[in-house]
C-alpha cells in the first residue's frame, strides 16, 4: 500500500467509524456550547453574520464558517446537526495528513503512517460527536506544528509567514492555538542551543527573524493591555482568565504533565530522556531536523500546558483536567515514541529508570479527586477514563490508586527496557500500552457521553415534531424562552428546553425566573421576575418578547398557539408586555410550573 493509499484510508476508516458513532448521540449533551456553535453556523447559513442567542458570537469563527455550506444544504435543522457530525468527523481524521508530513521530518513512510493512524485514533475523537471546534482546532493545530517545524528547520522568511498563517488559522478554529505563536521564539532558543559549536546565528540572521518578532510583540502587547485592564481575554473566554496566582498554575501545570502521562499510557515520557539526548547530539553535531523536533517538542508543549494550567487553575476552570484542550500537542509525543522504536536507540538502562520514576512521579501526585468516574468531568479529561476505574476498585483508599499508577509506570518503564535489550528488532510492542489505553478510554467515554445524550424528548422522529417552534412563528420573528428554575421544571423541562432551543432557529433570548443564584454560579439565561401588574422584567425593564417558550402551567396575557415536546412546553403569541396571569412573584410562578402529570 502507498503512502497516499494509507492516508487516505485512514482518512476514511476515522470518518466512518467517528461518524458512526456520532450516530449513536440522539441529540446535544454539552450545553450550551453546542449551542452556541450550532447558533452561529446557523446564521451564518442564512446569510447573516455570526449570533449566539440574541448576541454577537465570540468565538472561533472557522468551525461556523466550514459549517455554514453543509447546513445549508440540509433540507432542515436536523439533518444539519446530523450532518455537521459528519463534517467534523472528516476534520478530525484529516488530521491524519499534517500529522504525516510532521512526522516524515524526522522518520522514515511506515512509521510516520503509524503516526498519522495513532493521532487519528486519540480517544479526544469523542468530541467529534458534538457540535464542537475541537475537530477543526486539532486538524488546523497540527498544521500548525507542522509549519512550525518547516519554520525552526530554517526560519526564512517565507517559512516564518507560512507559520504565522497557520496559526492564526489555527487561533481561527479555537482562540487558545494563538499561544502557539509564543512557541516558536521558544523553540528558536531551544534550537539555537542545539545547534553545533560556532553555529549561532548572525546579525543578519536575526534581522531575518522580523515577521516573527512583530507577531510576538503584538501579541505580548494585547496581552499586557488586556491584563493591566483587569479584563485578560482569549475572545469570550473573558471571565475565565481574569487572575492567576503562579504557584496555583504551576501546580495545575504539574498535574497537566501528569494527565499527559496518563493519556499516553506512560510510554512516550519513559522514553524521552533517550530519544531527547539522542536528538539533541544529531543537532550537535548539524542535523537541523533533529534539532528542530526537540525544540519544537519543547516549546509547543510548553506553551501548551502553560494555557491549560493557567485556565485549570482559574475560578471557571472548576479544579478538574482539561486534556480537552492538551490533546494537540498529542502527535508529536506520538512521533517522539516512534523515533524510538525505528532509529533502534541504545538501550540506556539508566535513561529509562529516569523516565520510569519520572512518569511514577507525575502520576503518583495527581490528586484522586481528579480521578473520578464522572461522566461530565472526562468529557474535559478523556484519558482519565480507564484510571477513574481503577479508583473505583477501593474508593476509600486513595494511596492505593496512587499505588497503582506509580506501579503501571513503572511496569511500563520495565517494558521498555526489556523489549529494547531482548530484540531490536521487535521495539514496536511498546505502542501497545498506547493502543490499549486509547481504545479502552475512547470505550469509556463514548459510551458515557451517548447514555447522557439518550434522552427523550419528541414525540416522534419526525423533522417537524423537533422544528415545531419555528414551524409555527412567522420567518424574521424572534422567540424568547421562560425557563422557571426549580426542581420540577429541572427534572421534566430542562431538556426540552434545550432542545426545542437547539433545532429552532428562531428561539433567541432566554429568560430565567427563579430564585436569585449565588454569587459566582452561571445560570442558563438572564434573570428576570415578575414584578407590579405581574408584569415580567429584567434589569433593562419590562420585556416585551412578542412570542414566547414557556413551561406547562403558567399562563400569561396571550394567546397559546402551539404545544411542544413531552413535557407539553407552550408556545404564546404576546401582545406587548409579558404578562403572568396566574403568578405575582417568582415564588409563585416555582410554584405553578411544570405540574405533575402535566
């Protein structure tokens, strides 16, 4: 089989088998980012600009973009939903060609395939399955690497731009691959070192290093602006990255490392000490992509776990893993454990006992508490799955899972060692820790995620049955969802809400009655109550949605033109003011909405 063969049938194997399982999600579990995403792709389809709700979109428009032609092409929104699962289970297993060409600047056809079929296999290919950037963010993110490297092999300035390109594609599909921009003058320190004695570069080639030193300063003085304002933002990411305290970042970033570990079973971080001495010496001695891997390695990790610790370590990052937004740099440690295994590299006994206690290490001090069988917390760190299992053996002993995953390192590292003294020839058994975990958590978490999405809410399949807002409210009127915020409507219309919201294009604002939140917790909506004359307000005054989405049992001064969903949602046509006819207070109306038996 050809290169071009085997690409292409990765390609086709990840598409099929990422949309086939996509299949299995009856509807979105990831509120209300899929929303989010669907809203823009929607508007974008009708030819508008880009909203979520009844604001502005402000996140990475590449997805809604790439999107947009696919959805409109379907004959309604839920063919479009079905069909951008498949777009982004295309995405996804595109990654397969960048990949390749990465991979193919340091190892020979076959074991760059082998990386290219290892990346697509990632079991982060879960988020394929929703309505998501993560699919375009990984393909254009190793595109990204890639240009990188072309970039630190030899930084002209044809291939500084062509990096610069890539990642502000990148940053396009998911605003967080900007930071990559940082790794390449981190790299370019890394590869300077590298390089052989005498070998540094000149005035001349530091003057070439311009576009590069623009878009860093740039960078570095949106980002001082935007903290010395007190509002340091990535796009709407805003109110996550507002403080950081660097001994909390520092510690998140321990743990990242660690989650890294876990996701590829050990075996790349038990090599590295190895493969980075070997490479470090070619790049010594002038092999400039030898040199240019390491670097790359270094920097793009890095960068990478700097972002991911820092939001983890944010109020919003909710003290959790986020190998959601780690799994990019995924290819390179990929290619790093390939290099291994093809170049046959001396079995150094005491390179690998380093990287054994090393991974024992990293693992060993993960908190358990990050280890949990939750399906909404290895949604954010999917290689957690078979280890959260492990922890569930003895819940109550918290040293013995920290045991068992110093041991499994461990046991890697003797592995390693044993394959590489007993055959040269036959080192590439140690990927198998890597498949098995990668098929074992992409096991876990698919399954997970499809019982959460299995929920009935329709009636019937029917396009219509799902549409039935937007099949009832005339093109170009705007529908304003009343969400009662209490236990009842929690358990019987909180779904169908988001549903009915999710595949009619014509909901937009929501409002929430209900009992004041905390400060500091996020609420679906914004809140409202019901003040004099039962009148609906907000903090912008009485609303006067003209249409809207309520819960059975209220009433208001309206007409009921459509009902909706299991849980019997009614749809009102309002003239003027919202008003509530049968509660005075937001008490009341808790009181009132979603009855038993309604």
């Amino acid at each position: 089989m050809t290169r071009v063969a085997a690409l292409v049938a990765i390609v086709v194997a990840g598409t099929i088998a990422y949309g086939s399982l996509g299949s299995q999600l009856r509807g979105p579990s990831v509120f209300a980012d899929e929303l989010i995403y669907m809203d823009a792709t929607r508007s974008i389809a009708d030819g508008h600009r880009p909203i979520e709700r009844d604001r502005p979109y402000g996140r990475g428009l590449l997805f809604p973009a790439v999107g947009a032609p696919v959805f409109a092409a379907m004959s309604n929104d839920r063919k479009s939903y079905i069909a951008l699962r498949w777009l982004n289970a295309l995405l996804f297993s595109l990654t397969a060609i960048p990949a390749y060409l990465l991979a193919r600047r340091v190892l020979g056809v076959r074991w760059s395939v082998a990386v290219a079929a290892g990346s697509v296999a990632a079991p982060s290919a879960l988020y394929t399955g929703m309505i998501l950037t993560e699919s375009a963010a990984y393909l254009t993110g190793t595109i990204a690497l890639y240009a990188l490297a072309l970039a630190l092999e030899r930084p002209t300035t044809r291939r500084q731009l062509g990096a610069l390109a890539a990642i502000v594609l990148g940053a396009l599909a998911r605003p967080q691959l900007a930071a990559l921009v940082a790794a390449f003058p981190l790299g370019l320190g890394v590869r300077w070192m590298v390089a052989p004695p005498g070998a540094r570069p000149g005035r001349d080639a530091l003057r070439r290093l311009w576009p590069s030193a623009v878009a860093f300063g740039a960078v570095a003085l949106l980002t001082v602006a935007a903290f010395a304002s007190g509002r340091a933002s990535l796009k709407d990411y805003q109110d996550v990255f507002t403080s950081y305290n660097p001994l909390a970042v520092l510690e998140w970033g321990w743990f990242t490392l660690g989650d890294l570990s876990l996701y590829l079973a050990f075996v790349p971080v038990v090599v590295a000490p190895i493969v980075v001495t070997y490479a470090w010496r070619r790049g010594r001695a002038g092999d400039r992509h030898d040199a240019a891997f390491v670097a790359l390695l270094a920097s793009a990790t890095f960068v990478t776990t700097l972002v991911v610790a820092a939001f983890s370590s944010a109020e919003f990052g909710f003290s959790r893993l986020h190998d959601r937004y780690l799994f990019y740099v995924v290819p390179l440690w990929l290619i790093l454990t390939a290099l291994w295994v093809e170049r046959r590299l001396p079995p150094s006994r005491g390179a690998v006992v380093v990287g054994g206690v090393a991974a024992a290490i990293l693992v060993a001090t993960l908190p358990p508490r990050l280890l949990v069988h939750d399906g909404s917390v290895q949604f954010d760190a999917v290689g957690t799955g078979v280890w959260s299992r492990i922890r569930d053996l003895d819940p109550a002993r918290p040293s013995g899972l920290r045991l068992a995953l110093a041991l499994a390192a461990l046991g890697v590292a003797a592995l390693v060692l044993a394959v590489a003294i007993a055959s040269a020839s036959r080192r590439s058994v140690v990927v198998l820790p890597i498949l098995v975990v990668f098929i074992a958590n992409a096991a876990i978490v698919w399954k997970a995620r499809i019982a959460d999405a299995d929920v009935h809410v329709f009636s019937d399949n029917r396009a219509a049955t799902w549409s039935w807002v937007d099949r009832a409210v005339p093109a170009g009127r705007s529908v304003t969802d009343v969400y009662v915020d209490s236990g009842p409507c929690l358990e019987r219309a909180r779904d169908p809400f988001r549903w009915t919201e999710f595949f009619n294009g014509r909901i937009g604002p929501v409002l929430r009655l209900g009992l004041p939140a905390p400060p500091g917790v996020v609420t679906d909506g914004t809140n409202a109550h019901i003040a004099g004359s039962r009148i609906v307000r907000t903090s912008n005054g009485p609303v006067s949605p003209g249409y809207v989405v309520a819960p059975p049992g209220l009433t208001f001064a309206g007409t009921r033109i459509a009902t909706g969903t299991i849980a019997q949602l009614q749809l009102w046509r309002i003239d003027g003011k919202l008003r509530v006819l049968n509660a005075a207070s937001n008490a009341q109306a808790i009181t009132v909405a979603c009855p038993a038996g309604a």
